[in-house]
C-alpha cells in the first residue's frame, strides 16, 4: 500500500479504534472474569471492526486489502497477555486493553507503528512495485511450494525432527531462567530444598534439550542427503532426455555445475532452512516471553536494534545476492575450461598450447578469486557494523538495568537471566533476518534447476508404434530444416529420396552439403520444419523411442565408447545380451582378433571413451554395437575410415551379407560407395542427382566432379 495512503487513514481508523475500545470498555465489568477468552474476544471484534472501518475508507481502492498493522494491532496484545499468563510472574497486566490504562495503549500503538513504518522502509510490507515485481514475487513463492513439494515423501522424518525441535528449543529456553534463579537463592537467605531443585532442573533442561538437538540434527541432515539423490536424479533423467540441439547450446560446465552445486543448494533449503528457522523463530519468540515478563522496559530498548539490523541486512542481502551470482558464472566459466582442455588434451599436445590454457585456467580462478575477495569484504563489514550495533545495545541496556536495580525494580539474578536471554535472541533475531537472503539465493539456485526440470524437449519420444516386423523401407518427403542455432540459414531445401531394403544407399556430397543433417533427422537427433520422414510408410515420430533406435542403426567416424569392458560396450542398453550374441557381433565386426590378441578378452577395459584402444578398434566395436541389435536401417557415417582396406572389404561383405537390411552409406571417398546400389548427391542442401555409379558417370554432373576431384586429391 502506498505510504501517502497509509498516513491519510492512520488517524480515521486510530479513532475508530478507540471509539471501539470505548464501547468496549462497557462491558469490561461483565466479561472481565473470563480472562483471556475475553482478551481474545475483543481483538477479534476490534479486527472486524477495523476491517470494516478500511473498507469505507477507501471505497476507491478495492485491490488493496487491509494492511498487516490492523492484524499485528489487534492481536499482540493478546498475544503478549497469553504468554505472559503461562509464567509464575507478577504485575500481569489488565485483561482486557478497554479497561488499561492510556499508558498501555500508547505503548501498544507506538509499537504497530513503529514496527509498520520500519518494514515499509526496507521495501517489506505493503508492496508498490508494479506488475514486474508483483510477477516476480508470484515466480519466488511459486518455487518454494516446489522446493516444499520436493520434500514430501520426507514428511515422517521431519515430523520427527520438529518434535526433537520443539523438546531441544523448551529445554534450552528454561536454563537462563534457572540460572538467575540460582543467582537469587545465593544472594538471599540460602535455601538448600530451592537451591537443588533448581540446579537439578537445570540440569533436566540442560541434557534434554542437548539430546533432542542431536536428533533433531541428524534427522535434518537425513533428510537434507535424501532429498539431494532425489532431486540429482530427476534432474539428470531430465537432462538426459533433451534434444541434441539443447546440448549444443548449453555448455556441459553449466549441466556439471546445476547437478553439483544447485541441486545441493537447493536441497538444503528446505531441510535446513526449516531447521535454522524454526529453531530461531521459537527460540526468539519464548526468549521474548521471558524477558517481557522479567521486564519490559529493558525488552522495549533490545527492540531498538533491530529495525537497524533489519535495514543493513537487505543492503547486504542485494550486494550479496548479486556477488554469488557472479561467482557461480565465473565457477562454471573456469569447470568448462578444464573440460575443455582435458576432452581436448591431443589437441592441445599437438598445437602445444599448453602453457595458453594453463593461462586461460588461471584467469577464470583469478576471477573467481576477486569475486570472493568482494564477497568476503562486505560480509567482514557487515559483521563489524552488526557487532558494533549489539556492544552499543548491550552497554545501554546494562546502565537501565542498573538503574531498574537501584530502584527496586529488577534483581541481580534477573537482570543476569536477562542478559544471557538479550544475548541469545539478538543471535537467533539476526539469524532470522539472515536466513531471507539465503532463502533467496537458494531459490534462485532452484528456479535454474527448474527450468531444465520443466523444458519439454523439442524433439517428442511419446511415440507408440512399435510393429513386430520391420522392412526398413525409409523415405525422405520435401524434408527442409535449419538448425536451432541458425534458423536463418536452411541446411536442407525440399530433400526427397528412398531408402530401400535389402539395398546400399550411399550419401555423397561435399561438406556442408547436408549429409550428417540427414542421418539426424532420421536418428531424431532434430525435428525438420517441413516434409517428413517415413519408415516403412509411417511418421517416425509415431514410433517408440525404444524400438525406434533398435531398428535404426548408427555407427559414426568417431565412435564414443564408455568406461567399462568391450563386452559391456557392445551390448550398450540391451541388458542381459549373451555371451553368443556378443561373439557373433564382434565376428561381423571383423573385432574378435584383435579383442582375442588382448590378456582379458571381452573383459577387457576400453578407458575413458575408448582411450585404450586405437581408432580403428574403437569403430569395430562401434559396428559390432550396432550390428547385435539386428538393425533393420543401418547408417554408417565414415564408419570405416580408420580401416586398413582387407577389414573394410571384409565388414562390408558381413553387413551387406545379413538379409534384407537397409544400408545407408555415407563417405568423403568416392572409391568406398561404387558399389552402392544407388548413389544420392547433395549439392547446396538439395539432391542434386542419384543413380548408379555408372549413369553418374555417363551424366558427368556433380558426381562426376566429385570424383574426378576424388581421384587428383
């Protein structure tokens, strides 16, 4: 709510609060015996007063709702009147704040008013943004009940872990209160059966809530560990079923990041938090309890620190916010640098570039060390300030509790208590305002993570097709596509041509004709804009995703084999494949030489993506991958470049030998595909001729210079 609204109606509606109160005040002699139901009463019949009151106020502004100070003025008191009944002190105030004294009731407005202008100040109550931060808000709010929702099937544990809060936080609040206690006893006539006593419950509270706090921290940190497999897992299931074009547009030091550092944020946000939280919210709200009844002038000069922490905390707050931003983007710049150079590691060898990435590495930890620097600057300055503010608080409060001694209106064990309660809620009130601003950074951890849990792929595998025979019968129709990247530059214009079974199809062109696109599109690596792609006279996108690439085939120039043994890689995603199938396909592949020559056979271990083996072996297992699937298409994209001419005959004949299978071939060395049973060109993103090796030839077009380009290279 505006403030200018705020001051034009903070007088009408002051009168009909007291014009209420006076009403009230007539029937304090009938509804004073019933204690604190009638307290309760009259706030309630003060609030919808109040309520009422607004709406005729400011019939011109419907949207608004009521401000919180009508709430907070209405129920303090009862509040305060409640808490202060469940202690053994004395002086409890009237019942009912119609029969107080004016004193209460200027102590009660002052208080709502000046708390109201303090959380409108820091930009926290009635909110004036427009309908960018009203959106953003809904964005943050909208998170945490995810956050929240996320944390669900861990509901047993934290039901668990509040309870040992609640016993921890009691306990805990009971020791300050003994210890003055035992403070009196000692300064007065000596009292053993009272000394004992309280020095045994003491104890009692000691232990109890020492106790209860381990389970209540295990139980948390339980929790925390649960939720951060969850969470870890449905991010990676998520990542893992993106679109190609996805990965090529977000780095892999971005993914690593948001599964290691984000999730783990995340995770802790709800468990933690809530323990953090909580613990300080009760803890300050029964230290409060006690120091009010102890008293509460002192209370009412501890408040005094508080706006004046509240207000350095939100500046902190946004510098901080903006400093762990930037040191998660310079995090993740300096993790793709080594992914980079150590991927790349030949690379970098043979251009001997080592000292270069060496220096870039240096430069993106410099970075991320400056941005610490600030970050841990600010947070050393804010520290300063804020225990300068509490030494300030704290020798103030001790000369009033002098004074209130002098005049017999506070003990040594009490204003003692008091001191060791003022030195724990000003913790727990700090802790309270702190944990908003991590609150906020783990949302803005949790809306990245977020969003790559909702982006729905551009490529959808909910197809449902999957026949118990397959032909391999694949056609292109006017199939035209631009990568996402690059929408403005169309890499295929109107392709069509068959793909027939029990025939070799071989793709030629020169680079950047389209030729690895087309493999892609039928991999449904992409989706095209235009035309369609058919297998056996159906969309492919109507086949299971499953089935689909257990039909279809593709074996690359440079195969990626996994970390485990050759076994493992060639029944890649079949499961319990059998030691038959596998020998089989390792035959065909032309691989059971090489892999009989090695100590451990099929057991043995490639390396990291197939670094123990040479190039030529990593593109025989890769065939041998694809052929124990049985395919019904197989692509083969330079699939035997790094073969010696004897094994490239001898796969060719093993492929082509196996059945009706539809063979597509796709090769820079126009030697490899004359024997195709129908050759393709592509020329500028559209076919631009095919036919046989021969009537190529006698046409001598674009494949023919092919190859005469072929034969002088």
């Amino acid at each position: 709510m505006p403030l200018p609204l705020t001051l034009r109606l903070g007088c009408p509606l002051l009168l009909c609060d007291l014009a209420l109160l006076a009403l009230l005040g007539w029937g304090v002699p009938s509804l004073a015996p019933l204690g604190l139901p009638a307290t309760w009463l009259e706030a309630a019949v003060r609030f919808l007063g109040l309520w009422r009151a607004w709406g005729l106020l400011a019939p011109d502004q419907p949207h608004l709702s009521p401000p919180r100070a009508l709430t907070a003025l209405c129920l303090l008191p009862p509040l305060y009147l409640t808490l202060r009944s469940c202690l053994p002190l004395p002086d409890v105030p009237p019942a009912l704040l119609a029969g107080a004294p004016w004193a209460w009731l200027l102590l009660s407005y002052g208080a709502v008013g000046l708390a109201q202008l303090t959380w409108g100040a820091l930009g926290q109550g009635d909110r004036t943004g427009g309908p960018g931060a009203e959106d953003t808000e809904r964005e943050s709010s909208a998170t945490l009940r995810r956050l929240v929702g996320l944390s669900r099937p861990d509901v047993p544990f934290l039901s668990g872990a509040f309870v040992f809060l609640a016993i921890a936080v009691i306990g805990e609040t009971f020791i300050p209160y003994y210890t003055g206690r035992v403070i009196d006893i000692l300064g007065s006539a000596y009292d053993p059966d009272a000394f004992a006593t309280a020095i045994v419950l003491m104890s009692l509270a000691s232990f109890g809530s020492s106790l209860a706090a381990g389970c209540r921290g295990g139980l948390f940190m339980f929790t925390f560990s649960r939720l951060n497999i969850r969470t870890r897992c449905q991010l990676f299931s998520s990542l893992v079923r993106q679109d190609l074009a996805f990965f090529q547009q977000v780095k892999t030091g971005d993914l690593t990041s948001r599964l290691s550092k984000d999730t783990t944020m995340m995770s802790r946000s709800v468990p933690a938090n809530a323990n953090i939280f909580l613990r300080s919210l009760v803890k300050a709200l029964g230290l409060y309890g006690f120091m009010l009844g102890l008293s509460w002038r002192l209370t009412l000069l501890t408040l005094v620190e508080m706006p004046l922490t509240m207000a350095a905390e939100k500046v902190y707050d946004a510098r901080h916010q903006a400093v762990l931003r930037a040191i998660q983007d310079s995090m993740a710049r300096s993790t793709e640098v080594v992914r980079e150079s150590v991927s790349s590691i030949e690379t970098v060898r043979s251009f001997a570039t080592e000292e270069e990435e060496s220096r870039r590495y240096e430069a993106a930890l410099a970075e991320t060390h400056r941005l610490k620097n600030r970050r841990d600057l600010e947070r050393a300055l804010y520290l300063l300030f804020r225990r300068l503010l509490q030494l300030a608080v704290q020798v103030l409060m001790l000369y009033c509790g002098h004074q209130q001694i002098r005049a017999g209106l506070l003990t040594k064990g009490s204003l003692v208590s008091f001191i060791l309660y003022q030195g724990d809620v000003g913790s727990y009130v700090q802790t309270l305002v702190y944990m908003y601003g991590d609150l906020l950074s783990n949302v803005g951890a949790a809306e990245k993570v977020f969003e790559y849990l909702d982006r729905e792929p551009a490529v959808c595998t909910d197809g449902t097709r999957a026949p118990e025979s397959l032909q391999g019968h694949v056609s292109f129709r006017n199939v035209s596509f631009s990568y996402p990247s690059r929408p403005d530059r169309q890499v295929l214009k109107a392709v069509s041509f068959e793909l027939r079974p029990g025939e070799v199809t071989a793709l030629v062109g020169l680079n950047g004709s389209g030729k690895s696109t087309c493999v892609g599109l039928l991999e449904r690596f992409y989706e095209p804009q235009a035309g369609e792609i058919l297998l056996d006279g159906a969309p492919i996108r109507e086949y299971e995703h499953r089935y689909l690439h257990r039909q279809v085939a593709l074996v690359g120039q440079e195969p990626v084999l996994f970390s485990g043994s050759i076994r493992e890689n060639i029944a890649y995603g079949l499961g319990g494949r059998g030691e038959e199938q596998v020998t089989r396909a390792a035959r065909a592949a032309h691989a059971s030489g090489f892999i009989a020559e090695l100590d451990s056979g099929f057991e043995t271990d490639v390396g990291e993506k197939g670094g123990q083996l040479s190039a030529g072996q990593k593109q025989r297992i890769a065939i041998a991958r694809a052929l124990i699937r049985q395919p019904a298409v197989l692509i083969l994209d330079e699939a035997t470049s790094a073969l010696d001419v004897e094994s490239e005959c001898a796969i060719r004949q093993s492929v082509l030998s196996r059945g009706p299978r539809t063979v597509l071939v796709i090769a820079h060395c126009m030697q490899t595909v004359e024997d195709a049973d129908r050759i393709v060109v592509l020329e500028g993103g559209a076919v631009a001729e095919e036919g046989t090796h021969a009537e190529l030839m006698g046409r001598k077009g674009p494949y023919y210079r092919l190859v005469q380009r072929d034969l002088a290279e």
